[in-house]
C-alpha cells in the first residue's frame, strides 16, 4: 500500500490543538501525541517524522506502542500505516549530518522494538525523505550510507571471527527506499536525468517522489510554483512509462493560495488542481484550524482519490514554461529584494508554532530570493498576509507580456489560478503601501510595481468586492497593525498578527 495522505510538522496553524501540553507550542514529545491523533482520530496514512532542524526522537516507534498497543497491533505500521524519516541532507545542512548518521541507525533499533512486540517481520520505518535533492549522487550517499555503513557494520569482525552482529544482532531491514524532495526550478527542469540515474544505479521496484509546493513559490512566486508542480507531474508520468517502474508523486502543499491552497475549505478544488499526484501533505493549519468533522470528511476524500494520468507537457509548452517562470520571478524577485526588511521584521512577531532550532547559531539555515536572506516559506507568507501585501499577487503583472497562446496554456495548467488569486487579492490593503513607505523607505519604484500588480488583477482577474466580514475585519487589522509597529506598540502587534491568522485560517 502507498499512503494518500501525509501528516507533516508544517508550524503553519493559527489555533492550538487541545492536547498540546504547551498553549502556545508543539513540543517534541507532544508530536509522539499528535502522530498517535493523526493515524487513530484523523485517518491519516502516513506521518512524516521530521529530524531536521530538531532533536529528533528516535524512540518514536516504542513510545507510539506504549500509547495504544491494541490499535497499532490491529493497524500495523510499515503495513496499514506508515512512519516516515525526513532526515537532512548532509551536502546542505552540514552542522546536522552527523544527525543523518543517528536517525538512519535508529531504523534497526526500530525493527527491533516492533517485532520485539508483534514478532510480524515487518519493518515500521523503511523509507526517508531526502530534501533539497538536486542530483542523484546525493540520493545515493544516503541509501548507501545506510546499506554500507549501517546494515554493513554488522558483518565488521571485532576479533577471532567474533562479528558485530554476535554482539548487537541481526540489522534489518537490509535496505531503505529513499524519497526525493525537490524544491527549486532547476531541479524540477532536470528531474528527468535525476531520477532516470538514480534507477539506473538503484533499480528500485517504485519510487515515491516529493514536489514542494511552498519554497519554489516563495523563490519565484505562486504562478509559477504551480507551473512547476504540473511540469514535474507530466515528467514524472514520462519517466514512468520510459523505465517501466512505477512513480508515486507527492505533493507538499499548504491551507494558504500561495502554498497550494490544499485544506478544507478548497478540498475539492485542490484535488483537481493536483490530480497527478498520488500523495498529499497533511500539513498543521488543516488540521487544526477546522472543524474535526470538516478535517475528517477531507482527509477522506483524499484517501480515496484516484490519480488521473498527467497531461503530457510537449517541447513547445516546455519552453513556453520555462519563460513563464523565468520572467515572473525576475520581477517577483525585485519586489521581494526590496520588502525583505519589514517582512523579516514582521516574522520577529509571528506565533512559533513547533519546537525548532532553525535560524538559531549552528542548527540555522535560511532561504533565500534573488539577494535577500528571508524567513522560511510559513513565516514569509505570514508577514506578507500580516501587513495586507498577499505574495499571491505580487509579481503578476508579468503576465502582462504574454502572447495569447502562452496565457491559453498557463489558463489551461492552473486550472483554479483566477479563484487562487481573487480569494487572496481580496487581503490586499492600499493604505499598506503609504505605511511600507513611510515605516521601511521602500522605494517608490518598488511601489509602484507592487500596484501595477493589483491593478493587472483588478483588470483581468477581478477582486470580490462584496467581501465577508472577516475579510473587511482583516483588513482594518492590518492597518492597526502597522500603525502599532510604527508606534512601536510590539504586543499589539503580536496580538493584532494572532488575530490575522485566526481570521484566514492559516499562519502562513
């Protein structure tokens, strides 16, 4: 069995769940609770244990049986249910490759715990996402680290023929499946050389492979983040059918438009949007920004969602692809260069959803568009929403410059592109741009450009102007919230930011 849907760590939720010990974060141990909720309350398939940027607990598998033996006695993981590593990638995340080395040892120990307990043979944790995957050899440093190196070690002779499985038994299982996370457009344009080597060197019966959705937008702009996502999908099916072997695409989204819109509220819509993948990401604000009931029938929907065939994506749409996404994101990236400031003054103020180390000393890593270093994806749409400039937006009026056919094909790939962009315009607040000015020194040219791409919406696309309360609440919100912050008045920006999320559903 694949999983269709996968719990992930994501921080991006506005409302705290009930069970959390802490009122304001998920702690480590809280997360054993939350992956216990996701597989027995929610119906989620999969969860993605995250030991990146974390002290990751390696003893996930004996504390989840403690919890409730019956039920993972009848819902066996690595069977009916899954747990799967995120590990860091060790050529990107150099102070944290020696944390490779501790969760890929712990997959025996886990093999270990379950068939001490159940005695079923089957291994509760056999497959690890790899992210920032941008070649091959990278890929295979980890699957062979673990086949060399891990399962290897067993056969090392301590003395007279004594070898160290004598000593700490048997390492099962003798072989992991590694899942790419590829996440920049040069990648995603390469993932046919990829793949295709990995199998070449591997030759693995399937392989599961994981777009993402968030960092690409927040590189190049929502447009076309989703363009790349459809790309990949049309290769992936390509490669497929190429090599014989069988490809799984997952797809890493969020609650908010610019993340992939994937949450309740647009389940339905979202699943069409992405129906070439076979997986999708569970991620916090769907969870716990909704109804149960809401969350469930959702989580359901997915679980029985059937794969449609990717549409094949010819040379000449390729082209016209790559010079979507090329011109896009050089004006989306000028305009994020210059904002750079008072969204990374705005993410100072956020709520901290998840017990993390990132940005912190050794254990930090930033993104980073065009020059500017920025805060991680959730926390750059966070700001964006916060001071009423939706990144949805920005950079759009780059479609200006299209023939017809490339604005055929872009209309015809996103399908929901204009929904996407009118349920977001509508956050977007115009006094905003007089207090960028006046708070920031963001220049005039920047501005400008930043109307020029409101406009292009209201001229092509459309902004709802019968809006909800909350919306109309938001946006009176953002001005409060500038208006403190240059006030200097930072707790009200702190709980003037809160309410923001409430009201949308979503951090970032």
């Amino acid at each position: 069995m694949i999983p269709k849907t996968m719990s992930t760590q994501h921080p991006d939720n506005a409302l705290m769940p009930e069970w959390s010990s802490n009122k304001n974060i998920i702690t480590n141990e809280d997360e054993i609770e939350e992956a216990y909720i996701a597989y027995k309350k929610l119906g989620i398939q999969e969860v993605m244990w995250d030991a990146e940027g974390k002290d990751v607990d390696t003893h996930v598998i004996r504390k989840l049986f403690a919890k409730d033996r019956n039920f993972f006695e009848n819902s066996k993981i690595g069977q009916d249910i899954f747990l799967t590593y995120r590990v860091p990638n060790p050529l990107i995340e150099g102070a944290e490759r020696k944390i490779l080395n501790e969760t890929l040892n712990s997959i025996p120990l886990n093999y270990d715990v379950s068939n001490r307990i159940f005695n079923n043979g089957i291994a509760p944790i056999f497959e690890v996402i790899l992210p920032f995957t941008t070649d091959y050899r990278s890929m295979l440093n980890v699957v062979k680290f673990y086949e060399k190196c891990v399962v290897g070690a067993q056969s090392i002779n301590l003395y007279d023929n004594v070898y160290s499985r004598d000593v700490t038994g048997e390492v099962l299982p003798g072989k992991i499946n590694l899942i790419p996370l590829i996440e920049d457009k040069d990648s995603i344009f390469n993932i046919e050389h990829i793949v295709k080597e990995y199998h070449r060197v591997i030759s693995p019966e399937y392989m599961r492979i994981f777009i993402a959705r968030s960092d690409p937008a927040m590189n190049y702009g929502m447009i076309p983040a989703t363009l790349l996502a459809k790309y990949a999908a049309s290769k992936m099916g390509q490669i497929s059918e190429d090599t014989g072997m069988p490809i799984y695409p997952i797809i890493g989204a969020g609650s908010s438009p610019f993340r992939g819109n994937l949450g309740p509220a647009n389940i339905k819509k979202a699943l069409s949007e992405y129906d070439q993948y076979y997986t999708f990401s569970i991620q916090s604000a769907f969870r716990y920004d909704y109804k149960d009931q809401e969350v469930k029938d959702s989580i359901k929907l997915i679980n029985k969602h059937t794969p449609q065939k990717a549409e094949f994506i010819d040379i000449e749409s390729e082209k016209i692809i790559k010079k979507i996404v090329g011109t896009y994101s050089e004006r989306f990236q000028k305009i994020i260069e210059d904002i750079a400031q008072p969204i990374n003054d705005i993410t100072f103020y956020l709520p901290k959803r998840r017990e993390r180390k990132l940005h912190i000393g050794l254990f930090g890593y930033s993104r980073s568009t065009g020059k500017a270093s920025l805060p991680r994806a959730i926390s750059f749409v966070g700001a964006l929403y916060s001071i009423g400039v939706p990144p949805e937006i920005l950079g759009i009026a780059s479609l200006s410059s299209l023939p017809e056919s490339s604005q055929l094909l872009l209309k015809k790939l996103y399908r929901y592109m204009e929904q996407d962009i009118k349920a977001s315009a509508q956050y977007f607040n115009y006094e905003s741009l007089d207090y960028l000015k006046e708070i920031w020194k963001v220049s005039d040219k920047t501005l400008d450009m930043i109307r020029e791409d409101i406009k292009y919406v209201e001229d092509n696309i459309g902004i709802p102007t019968e809006t909800s309360y909350n919306v109309q609440k938001h946006n009176l919100y953002t001005k409060l919230l500038l208006m403190a912050f240059k006030n200097r008045k930072f707790e009200e920006v702190k709980s003037y930011i809160y309410e923001l999320s409430l009201l949308r559903k979503f951090i970032g």
